[in-house]
C-alpha cells in the first residue's frame, strides 16, 4: 500500500514547491515532465509541510496501514 | 589557495557561519547580520520548513518583569534554575531568560501573530503559567523572508561533513550540496553550531520497515553537529541523559502530545489513564530526588506497567473544561496543521474519545541538558566555535524560547568575535581528507545500505544501554560499537548524493552512539526521577559523589577523554 505523499499529477503544476521544502528530502525532481516524483516514501516523517504548502492542493500525505487504525475509545 | 580550489568546488568566505538553519540558526543570523556581520547559513533541508519546529513551534515560555506579560520574572525564574545542582552557575540566566520576550516580539515584527488584536496573549497554563501560545504555523517561513531581506547567504540543501580547525581554533566547515554533491568549503571566522538535537539514537517502533514515518522529532536533526564538534575537539556534557516520551497513538500523534500538555488545566497530572480509567499519576507513589525535568516519576512507571504487559494506557481529556480542549487544538493549529486532518479521518475527538498511548519512545537526549558544553555567551571550549538551541547542553533552558534566545545570543557574540578575527588559514590536507571520508561512501566497494546500519546501531543501544543500564550490559556494547566502527563502517556505500548524506549522518549517529554509552557507563549512580538515567546496578542517586558532577568528554586525537566536573568548571 503506498504511503508518504502521494502527489495528484491531474492537480500538480510542477511548481516545485514540495521538492524545495520537504524536511527530509523525499521528493525527487523529474525534469522531463517538469513534476515531482516521490523517490523515498519511508523516509517521510508525515510532517505535512508538502501537503499544507501545495497551492493545488495536489498532494496528501498517506499514513502507513498500522498508523490508519483508531487506538481510541469513546467514553462521552 | 590554488591548491584548496583543486580540491573543492566552491570556495565561501565569510564573517560568520551558521550551520543548522531552523529556529536558532535562523536567530544567530539575524543577529549577527545586525551587527554588520557578513552572514552564510548552511541548512540541510530548506530554511522555509526546516530543524525540528518545521513549521514552529504552539508554545513559548515568557519571564517578564511586568506580570500583565508573564506571572514569572526572570529574575524569579533565573532563582529557581540555579537551585539545580546541575547548572552553571557562570551562566547570566536573569539576562538570558529576560531577553526570550525580546524575541518572541521579533518574531511578531515579522510576521508570526504571537498576540490577539488587543495585544494579550493567549496562556496555555497546562505545564508553567509564564506559558502562552504562538499563534502562528509560518515562523519558519517568516525567518527565511527576514534572512532573504537582511541579505543573508543561505545554502539549502546542504550538510556540514566536518567542521574545520586551525591551531586550535575554528576555521569554518566543509558543505555536501546533497542535490547536485558540490563540495564546498566555508571559510568563516566564526562558527554557530545550531544543528538541533540527537535523535534516531533508538529503534522507531512507529517504522517497523526502516525509515522515519513518525518520528517523535525531526530525523534530519541526528547529531551530526554534536558528532563535528566532537571529531573536532570540542567539550560535550550530560550525553548520558535520555528523553523517553509517551505520544497518542496514531494518528493523534506526537505534535498533539505536546499541545495537549501545554493546554492542560493548570495542576491536573498529566491525563494518563489505565484501563480501568484510574489516574496513573494518583497511583505513583513520587519518587524522592530532584525532578527539575518535570513528568519523570510518571514515565518510569508507565515504563514498567508497559514492560509487564499492563497496558492498554490512554490519555483522556474528555472531562476538560472546554476552553482547554480548544486550545489543543489552536495548538495543533498552529504546530501542525495535518494532525487535524489525521484525528478527523479516524473519527477520534479528544471531547468525546480517550486516545490509546504509544509505547514509550526515546525520543532524543536530553534537551537543553545533553550536547556541546556552553558558557553564557554560547562559546565552546574550541575558540571561534559558539552553539545555540538544542544542540547546546548544560543549559537546561531549550525548545521555542531557548532556541530563539540562544541563537541570538550565539549571534551577537559570535559577530563580536568575527569583528576582531581573521579568517584563519586553512589546511588543504585536511579538507582532502574530509572530501575523502564522504565521496568514498560514493565510491567504495560496500554493500552496506545506510539503513540497515542505522538499525544495527540502534538495536544496539537498545539491548545495551537502553531504559534499564548496567555495566556489564554497557561494557558488551561498547567492544560492540567498536566492532561496528571497525567491520561494518567501512562496507557503507551510498548509490546517489540523497543516500550519502544519510550515510553520513548515519556515521555521525554512531558518533552520538558511542559518547552516549560511554557517559552512561560513567555515570554510576540513577539520576533524575524516571528513566532518564537509570542503573540497575545503582539505582539510587548517590548524592554524595554525584550531587553537581557532570560527565564532560572530549576528543584528543585518536583518544576520547572523560572528566568528571562540577558544572562551572566544565
């Protein structure tokens, strides 16, 4: 299951935003197509950064399975 | 110099050089630009959204002598610092404390909303009353703008590989541009080192496949200021000291962990409740010491009730008063905007849910504690070397208000030092050799993937170091690490220039590894509430031969030397 950003190339104008500013380098930069290209998924600290910088709003940070349960209970 | 252009790609002189650009880099430039300093800052990522904050961080701690500002004076607070055996007591802490306001209103002059429009602040009371919120998600983003006016130079994208000395002294630092892999020399005739904390010393159990996912910090803050200052020399102190934290299980993870703390009502424990709903705090009979670092007794019985299969544990806020679970979430707001998106998707709201907690994670050494040794003016012990935020130990001030106060402070007397310096020369073979140690990584014949040597290290520490430390636990893991250093060292090989700065970061990690464990093999006696310091073979703090001493080590050549020190002589 892919997990860290997942970029929406319908959305993506190959601003370069994300590839600029990921914390830990996660993004590659493809420059053929002029987009982003995410080349290390694992290394992503979910941080959010590309997510809330992207003005397209074209991509979203996807949590690993074992982080997608709720670990919660409703007590109110 | 001919010959040093043959060697490297670029060649940057400047006044002063900062390396590390978040918040107290960012600081220390600003501040040594005001001084007419000229100006380089090294960042690894991107100083839009970089070091530890990120974004930046919900919660600053004011000491004002106006108690409309802060219920706290520095001078008052200043007071209660010092009654730790631990401080310095060299350090001006009424000025250091006092000048954090100064700063926090910098930060609003560019930008950051720190106060409502009538000019209060609003308080998250939950762990100190002099605490209030940071209203603003862009402080990184508003400090890269101020460096970009005040024409500071910044390198993104580039790693500091070593620092380098001449005669003793601190002649600037080599860079790895981790994008393109221009190698560069910075000559500078002072040096900030504001590389944040160490972290990824321990397995990430939120990453069971390798990589960071959700690490409880930043993964780009690994040490590798304190592993440069160490090669080159410089006093580490406190290396010993582990921060363990517990967080929300995900996806209400770390970032509100910290929000909710803060946003607390004040005197209530920390919410962690058993299975059962029973408040763990009324359960732990407190343990008699000093705990100037606040939740230790707590944690240590966590720990245990874990260890023993007591768990679920949960943090329930939902009897809160409203106004404090709102702030959790301004916090999160402001901190880290995805946390919101992470609770909606998984139906969790902290009115109504109580949130299973994570196993306790070692999040880094200890802030403001463990790090290179400053005094007042955040020198070094190497001359032209200052050190500012978290990578700076024995201050036991850190976080938001000790980044900015540190940086701007390590700024200021850094330009100071720079205006009655020259740049030093340089050592031509000592920056091949520097060039050597990394582009062999590119070009050796290992197979080694930076990876699996991080996990070998960090499983390493944990069987032998660990929460629980002994000596001869600690004693099998030193010859261990060696053998590390020795066999497995040598086979890393990185296949492009993004895996050969996780390369040498990962050599800096073992850099960390080893001074930690050997601090901790030091150190005979359990120190501080919890699980920050704790032998088994000593369990107790021997307040006779340890009250004030700190573990203060450095390197002498090929040899690392350890001293024992009250802390105003380290």
């Amino acid at each position: 299951m892919p997990n860290g950003p997942l970029i929406n190339y319908e959305s993506c104008s190959g601003c370069k935003i994300c590839y600029e500013i990921c914390p830990t380098d996660v993004f590659g930069w493809d420059e053929e197509r002029k987009r982003p290209v995410v080349l290390y998924p694992n290394e992503c600290n979910s941080c959010g950064a590309c997510e809330f910088d992207c003005l397209q709003l074209a991509i979203k940070v996807v949590l690993p399975p074992w982080l997608q349960l709720t670990y919660a209970e409703r007590v109110k | 110099m001919r010959e040093l252009e043959n060697i490297v790609d670029e060649v940057v002189a400047t006044d002063v050089l900062v390396i590390g650009g978040g918040l107290a880099g960012c600081f220390a430039a600003i501040a040594a630009r005001g001084r007419g300093a000229d100006v380089v800052v090294m960042e690894k990522a991107d100083v839009r959204r970089s070091g530890d904050a990120t974004f930046g961080i919900d919660h600053v701690g004011l000491r004002h002598d106006d108690p409309r500002i802060s219920p706290v004076s520095p001078k008052e607070a200043a007071r209660k610092l010092r009654e730790n055996p631990f401080v310095d007591q060299r350090i001006p802490y009424e000025e250091v404390l006092a000048e954090t306001y100064d700063r926090v209103m910098d930060l609003e002059r560019m930008g950051c909303k720190v106060r409502r429009a009538d000019g209060s602040f609003i308080r998250t009371p939950g762990i100190s009353p002099a605490t209030v919120l940071m209203m603003s998600v862009d402080q990184k983003k508003n400090l890269a703008q101020e460096l970009g006016r005040l024409k500071v130079k910044v390198h993104n994208r580039t790693m500091m590989t070593d620092l380098l000395t001449y005669g003793g002294r601190v002649a600037g630092a080599l860079g790895l541009n981790t994008r393109t892999g221009r190698f560069i020399l910075f000559r500078a005739k002072a040096v900030v080192l504001a590389t944040g904390k160490a972290t990824r010393l321990y397995p990430n159990h939120q990453a069971p496949l390798g990589g960071f996912v959700v690490q409880g910090s930043s993964p780009a803050c690994c040490g590798d200021g304190h592993a440069a200052a160490f090669r080159a020399g410089a006093r580490l102190v406190n290396m010993e000291f582990s921060r363990y934290t517990l967080t929300p299980k995900n996806p209400a993870w770390w970032s509100s962990k910290g929000s909710m703390l803060h946003s607390k009502p004040p005197g209530l424990p920390e919410p962690l409740v058993d299975s059962r709903g029973r408040l763990l705090a009324e359960l732990v009979q407190e343990e008699k010491g000093i705990d100037m670092l606040g939740t230790g007794g707590l944690y240590r019985k966590v720990w245990e009730m874990l260890k023993d299969g007591q768990g679920p544990l949960f943090y329930d806020m939902t009897s809160w008063p409203e106004e404090n679970q709102k702030l959790i979430t301004l916090g999160n707001v402001c901190e880290r905007p995805i946390v919101l998106r992470y609770l909606r998707e998984s139906g969790i709201d902290y009115r109504t849910h109580r949130v299973e907690t994570s196993s306790l994670i070692h999040r880094c050494l200890e802030l403001g504690v463990s790090g290179v040794k400053i005094d007042g003016q955040c020198r070094t012990s190497l001359p032209g070397l200052y050190a500012a935020g978290d990578i700076a130990g024995g201050t036991f001030f850190s976080a938001l208000s000790g980044a900015i106060t540190w940086g701007h402070r390590a700024g200021r007397f850094a330009a100071e030092y720079a205006a009655c310096s020259e740049l030093l020369p340089v050592d031509p073979g000592a920056v091949a050799e520097g060039r050597e140690r990394v582009f062999r990584l590119l070009e050796g014949t290992g197979n080694l993937h930076w990876q699996e040597l991080e996990k070998t290290i960090q499983l390493l520490l944990e069987d032998y170091v660990g929460a629980a430390r002994n000596e001869p636990r600690m004693r099998r893991g030193r010859e261990l690490l060696r053998e590390v250093r020795e066999k497995l060292l040598p086979q890393l090989k990185a296949a492009n220039y993004h895996e050969l700065m996780r390369s040498l970061e990962v050599g800096n990690i073992l850099d960390v590894a080893e001074m930690h464990l050997l601090s901790a093999l030091t150190r005979r006696e359990t120190r501080f509430p919890g699980i920050r310091h704790y032998r088994i073979d000593y369990p107790h703090p021997d307040e006779e031969n340890w009250r004030g001493k700190i573990v203060s080590l450095w390197r002498e050549g090929e040899d690392i030397r350890i001293e024992i020190l009250p802390p105003d002589q380290t």
